[in-house]
C-alpha cells in the first residue's frame, strides 16, 4: 500500500501536517476536519445540493448508522449530487409550455430554439474553450462517433487509433465500429496502450515514446483526460503536442475530466473533444453530453452527417433543403436540443461559474491529499496486520498533477463484501469490475468531514469484512 | 378552393349533415360544436393537458378577445400541449435522485438504466411493432442517420434513395449527406418524387409506378408517413410492398405519423422507421425520439456505429470491452437514456393506452372532416367574393384516408398577415414558408368546440387583413 512518492503530493501532505500543528490537533482527529471544513471558502456550495439521507438508501443499516445523518457521497463521479435549483429551472419551463406552448420555441428567457447555446459560453469556460468551440448535444457515445467520423480519415499508410488498453467499454466499442466501418480490421488499427508489467497506470514517458515512435501510422490519438478506473490524469499539453509533431489528429474523452480538473483545450490546441455531464456536471442520468472542436479545424474539418440543426439560423426555418453549414463543431448538431436537459445543466453550469475551475481544482487537490493521508493513516498504519488479508493497494497517482478527485483502492480480496459492508453504513462509492472501489470526493459539495468520516467507515467496513470471513459468515 | 371529392369523404360529411339535422341544428351552429363534444367519448381527455390562455400569449390582442379563454390551439403537430402528469413523474425523478443519487439507476419504480425499456411496450403498441422491434434515443436525425448507416449499402447498380422533393430539410441533409459518406453524388443519386404539374401531392399511383419504373437502382425508399406541409398520408403498406417487389429498403419518418394515423409497422413488413415524440406524442421540446427496425431484419442488419448501450445488459457493466450485441434496434442505442426524457413521453404514452389509436383515429377523422365542411360553408360559402384576394387553396388530399388531423391552406398572399390576426384573437397555427397555413385539430384534446372557433376566427382574420390591405394599413 505505497502512498506519497512525488515531491508535490509531499508538499500538500507537509501543508496538511503544518495546518494541523497550528491549530494544535492532530492530523487523523476528526476536529482537524472540522477545522479544514470552516476555513474553506467553498463550503456553503454544498447547500446548493441535494445529499442523500441515510434512511433513505435501502442498502443502509439503521442498526448501524443513525438514518438521519447525511450519507458519505463519494460516487459524484458516476452520477453527481442534484443541484436544488434543477426543480426550479424545470418547472419554469414546464410553466412556459404549459403557457406559451409551441411558442416557448422563441419567446420567454430560455427560447428552446437556442436554449443551448444560451448556455454554452459556460460550459466553454470550464474546458477553456471560446464559446463557439463547444456544443451541448447528444449523449457522449454518439458525440464520439460524430466526432470521429469527421476527425479520423485513414489512409493506406496512417489508419490506427491509439487508445488505451482499459478504455471505457464504450470508447472501445466506438472506436473498434468506426475501424470497421472503413473495412479495416480493429486488431490491427487499434494501438492499445498498456501500463509496464506489473503497473497500474500509464507513465507519460511511454505514452509520448509510443506516439514517437508510432505515430506515422497513426491517424488518431483518442484518450480520456482522467482515467475513469485508475483515476490518473493524462498530460493532455503534452499529449497534443507530441501527437502534432507525429501529424496525428488528438482527441480526448472528458466524461471524468470535466467539472473536474482544469482543462485549457484551445490553448493546448486539441482538435477534438467530448464529454458528458451526469457525472461531475451534476445533470442528471442522461443529460446533455458536450462536445469540442478546435477553432483551427472550423472551416478544414467539417461533419460527415447533417442535420438541419447544423444550418445556419437564418436559413433553418425556411423549409427551402438550402444549407449553409455552420463551421465548427455547432455544425454538427442534428436534432433541436432537449428543453428539460439544459435545464438541468444550467443549475449546475452556474454554481461552477460561481465557484470557480481553479477555486475548485485547488480544494481538489487539498481534499484528496487529504483522503490519501488518512487512508494511511488510519488503515495503513492502524490496522496493518488484519489488512493484509486483503491485499489493499491504491492504484491512482500519487502525484497530484496526475490526478483528479478520484482514488481508486484495488481490493482483490473480498472487494463486493467491503462495498455492502460502506453501504450498510451510509457511505456511497462503486466498485468497476472485477475489483477497483472508487472514492472521489467532490470538492464542490463534499467536505473534509466526509473524508474523515468516510476513512473511519472503511475501516470498519474493512474490519468486519475480515471478521466475517475469519467466522465464516457470509 | 376545392373541398370533398371522395367517397369516403362525402360519406364523413353526410354523417356530420344526418346528425345535425336529427338534433335540429345548423350543422355551421356553435350548438352543433357542443352537441358533437358532449357525444365524444374522448372528450374527458383534453384535462389531461394544459391548454395555454389567451392572455399568457404575448401576441394576442386583450381588445379582441377574452384573456380568460383558452386558446385555439391547432398546432399540436408541431409542438404537443403538455400532459400535465408530466410535472409529477419529472418531480418523482427528482425526488428519487435527491434521495438515492447513483443508486437511482437500479432503484425504484422507473430503474434509469432501462427506464427506455419499461416504456417501449407502449410506445410499441402505436406504431403497431413488437416491444423488441422498438428503441427510444436520441433525437430524430439522429436516428435517421444511424438506421440509415445500417441500412443504406449502394452498390453500382442500386445507390439511389428516393424521397420526396418536398422532403423535410433535416431528412433532405441526412439523406445527402450519407450518400456523400459514399462518396456518391447527391444529385444523381437522390431520386426525387414530385407532384404533377400543378398539383400539390403525390398520387400513390404515381409513387407506385416510379418505384416500379426506377426501383433496380433504388437502394433505399425513404418517406415520411404524413407528409408535413401537405398533410398527406402514404400508403405505407403500398409503398413497402412496391418496394420490397423491386428488392428495395423501405424505411419511413414518421414525426408526422406517429399518435396521428393507426401505423402497423410489423405487419406492414416496414424495414425500419424513426420518429420524434414532441409532436403528436407531447413529449415537450427536444423530447427522445424513437426508432423501429423489423424483427426480420434483427440478425441480419446490424449497427455500423456501436457503444456500449448496444451491449447486452449482463455484459455492460462488467468493463470487460466484450461485445455481445443486442440484436435488432436495441442494439442500435449508443448512450445511456436519459430520465426526464423518459418521464415526459411516459406520462403521454399513458394517455395513448388509454384511449386506443383506433378510438382516436375514428375521432379525428371525424374532427378534421368537420374542419373542411366548416371550411367550405363558413369561409367558402359565406365570404367567396372577398377571399378571392387571397387565392386561397386546401392542398391536403380530401380523402381521409389519405390524410391525418393536419389541414394545410396555401395562401399565397398574405399569409404572415393571416397569421398575425389569428394569433392576435387567440388562435394558434403556423406557417410554413413561404405561405402554407398548417392547421391541426388533434383528437387527444381538441374538441368541436376548437375548431369552430377557429374557422370563425380564420374567417375573422381574412377580413381584417383584407380590410387593412384596401386602406392600406400594414
Ligand atoms: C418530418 C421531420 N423530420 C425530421 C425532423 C427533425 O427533427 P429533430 O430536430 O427532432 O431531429 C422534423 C422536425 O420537425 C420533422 O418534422
Ligand atoms: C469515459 C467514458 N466514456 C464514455 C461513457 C459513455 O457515456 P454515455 O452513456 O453518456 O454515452 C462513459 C460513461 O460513464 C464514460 O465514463
């Protein structure tokens, strides 16, 4: 269980141990949470929130935990806490159709017709994009092949698609489709990178030798900005960059970058990018995805499908079949966007405008250090000889610029028992098969008390798994 | 201006003349409206919606009509009114996500992760599909380009795709741009069907025949079910029939069709179809589309695009990157679906279960034949000398069974004035450019009552704007 290796995550772990001597507690009491907790400049936000009750999640044991008490939500990573003002934005709307009916298209102050794009300016300032850099459409798997239709063109000589071994299902199987759908055979044109024997992560020094050394015969760089199992945060500067000197096109998949980390896609002049927002965008199941095209392909890289929603506005409505295309990634939008999901995404997009990327980046990277402290503190150190048994090990970076919110504890030892056992206690995180529990602490509505208390839970979760298993309970 | 020429039609209208005469009325009497609603046995159903007034509707005119009233609405066609149970599933959902947050996608009575499933047997039964024949994503195009991708495979001989001249303007990109991705040539390969000279719709002879004619090169039939400015109804069964002789692809877009006219999609032996829910099936604006692809096509036509929805349920979570593909449309869903979109076309789709397609069909054939007589003998009979201005013309086929609720009058002068004046006194239409007046009674919450407003307001409009046209008045 190796914690701690990089000079910066040593300089925040020295910054949490200085804080805790000035305040005069101890770095594992729970009143160094508390302490943490009431000089953070962000903490009201979590009032924007809604956060589940224990008694209300089913899997939760009233014997264990007190019902009243707010759940330990750390899956804000898999779907993000409702933001209260979702309601108030919906019924808006839903009082406007049930008013203005068909007129809600263009009168009122979300006009449907272009609701999305009334949004879109802070969406583009979360990935560092101009506002005609980004559009809110689709959900994110069929962003991606939109995308990729237009940004992969394979040629007898450069026709792979760099990915990493551990892509995300969908990402694999868009990628693998798109291979084929030019009659070429996706074991050959799919470059998967994999971590060094015995590693859990990438380490940029291959992934940029690999684009060095292969990059002739590669048209496609598509990776995710933070890895959504390993939760390692690719250098996606860099990425570009070396992607660019090979002449390859490079995109990324942000579904666990967004709302996360900070992201600077024009100025790192990705060409392409897409995203959803049920995660840290808090949209709700199946909201609007995002997508990205840099302002330099606008007039070079142009969709492959259209719709009458990439038409020019003057000339949408006239029913004449003439399309003037819009350049640039709004030109690939299809059908009229979804009243109910921008929404849902405009209460979340203000509280991030209101917050701030860097604000939140920087509480991030203090509450995380903060989580990997105590988990080696309070499991590690406390509890070393029983954990053995479980083989713990912690796969995310150490190192904070390689990282989000999230850590990843592989459990390849009675993984599924230590879930139900968080659970039963009211805490909420996930496990990706067959073995990796996910914690991400959400620096826009968690707190440090929800770190604290959330070591303490997985300790005693860990500990009666343990117990259990030594009595043979199942 | 030429009105009831079939049979059928002149059977509609001497139904609608027995029955004024054995309640003693006038059949162009308001009481006749009254008599007809208080013998509709749907007539309960319009509460189910919210009918806009007068006065929320900023272009009407409080010195013209009472701002208490509701609203003429006719343009259910283009946006439907709002079911109002859709605030209570939408707040349901919410509620469960405050609650449960990620837990939501397995709990409850609505699970996210099939929500799309647990509605598709309704939405089966209007279309007249098997449940596994039908999948809800996306928005419409989109959808047209993914069955398309699946569907459309030109060879040297056959690489046409016949659609109507008057397409849809998205159906018309989509349809060009997929034989672009062929790199085929749009203008020799889309096969466009025209009216005969000075004619306004197709005469299903003259489709049959072209089919017949053209059909070696025709790769792809694709129509709309009810055409959306003409109103016409295709013969689908005809056409699929004519198509499938000629070793065609018969595919329909039914935004115009669907919860509008009985559809028996399986029966009819239709290849594949899509349609979007926020017309007739009052799903608000962007709602998620619907696609439909045959049992019979379900293991021989796949997906060319794929993600990870497409993967079967027990496989989709195990982050294994192993495909085992959902055969038929279900396979064809790439993102996971989202829940307020499901909400809003559940609490429609109940609505249609309720009432049945035949019940409403039966009542909307009656519904729109009133319109036309009222048309004729209020408008025609009544003003003929001064509506000769306005070059007025029905351009909808008169026969019932070649038409939905839709009735289009082309004005070919001044039709936005026309428009102004309804809107002014309550009504809502539209217009499509140039000068086409589509005008809806829609059957779910229409009632006799609306329409006789409405031809008392038309007739009200085309005097005003004449009046305002001799003196000048702009
Ligand atoms: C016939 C037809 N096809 C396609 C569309 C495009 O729909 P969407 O924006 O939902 O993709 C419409 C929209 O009104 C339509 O009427
Ligand atoms: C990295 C990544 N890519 C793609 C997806 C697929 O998303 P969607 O269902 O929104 O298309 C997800 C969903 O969790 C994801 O995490």
């Amino acid at each position: 269980f190796c914690f701690l290796t990089s000079k910066f995550s040593a300089d925040m772990v020295e910054q949490l141990l200085t804080l805790a001597q000035d305040w005069g507690v101890q770095v594992t009491d729970e009143s160094f949470a508390r302490h943490l907790d009431s000089n953070d400049p962000l903490h009201s936000f979590r009032q924007r929130f809604h956060v589940p009750l224990v008694k209300d999640i089913p899997k939760s044991d009233l014997g264990l935990v007190n019902g009243e008490e707010q759940c330990v939500y750390m899956a804000g990573n898999s779907l993000g806490l409702q933001p209260k003002k979702v309601k108030v934005y919906l019924e808006e709307e839903l009082d406007k159709w049930a008013k203005l009916a068909v007129h809600g298209h263009f009168d009122g102050a979300r006009p449907w017709v272009y609701f999305d794009e009334i949004i879109s300016s802070s969406m583009a300032s979360i990935v560092g994009a101009k506002e005609n850099e980004v559009a809110l459409m689709n959900g994110l798997t069929v962003n991606l092949h939109l995308l990729l239709l237009a940004f992969y063109k394979p040629t007898a000589k450069r026709n792979k698609i760099l990915l990493e071994e551990k892509a995300f299902p969908s990402d694999y199987f868009v990628i693998a489709s798109q291979i084929e759908m030019h009659n070429l055979d996706p074991t050959s044109c799919m470059l998967l990178v994999t971590p060094r024997e015995g590693e859990q992560t990438l380490r940029r020094e291959d992934l940029l030798s690999t684009i060095e050394r292969e990059g002739d015969t590669i048209a496609v760089i598509l990776l995710s900005g933070v890895q959504y199992l390993t939760g390692q945060l690719f250098d996606m500067a860099s990425i570009t960059h070396a992607g660019h000197n090979m002449g390859c096109v490079v995109g990324f998949d942000l579904a666990h970058a967004v709302g996360n980390v900070e992201l600077s896609l024009h100025e790192w002049g990705v060409d392409f990018a897409c995203w959803c927002s049920y995660k840290y965008l808090n949209s709700g199941a199946g909201g609007v995805a995002g997508a990205f095209v840099h302002e330099k392909c606008m007039h070079s890289v142009k969709p492959v499908l259209i719709g009458w929603w990439g038409n020019d506005r003057e000339n949408r409505f006239t029913m004449e079949n003439k399309l003037k295309l819009i350049p640039g990634v709004r030109g690939f939008r299809l059908s009229n966007p979804s009243i109910f999901l921008s929404c849902s995404l405009q209460a979340s997009l203000e509280i991030f405008t209101e917050a701030s990327m860097p604000a939140l980046r920087k509480k991030s990277v203090q509450l995380t250090a903060y989580l990997e402290l105590l988990l080696q503190r309070i499991i590690n150190a406390e509890s070393k000889e029983q954990l053995k048994r479980l083989k713990l090990k912690m796969i995310t970076p150490t190192d904070p610029v390689q990282r989000g919110c999230q850590l990843s504890l592989q459990i390849p030892m009675l993984s599924q028992p230590v879930l139900q056992e968080l659970e039963r206690r009211g805490a909420m995180c996930d496990i990706r098969e067959p073995n990796i529990l996910r914690v991400a602490p959400v620096p826009l509505y968690n707190t440090f008390g929800d770190v604290h208390r959330f070591v303490k839970l997985l300790k005693d979760s860990f500990l009666a798994v343990i117990l259990k298993d030594q009595n043979n309970i199942p």
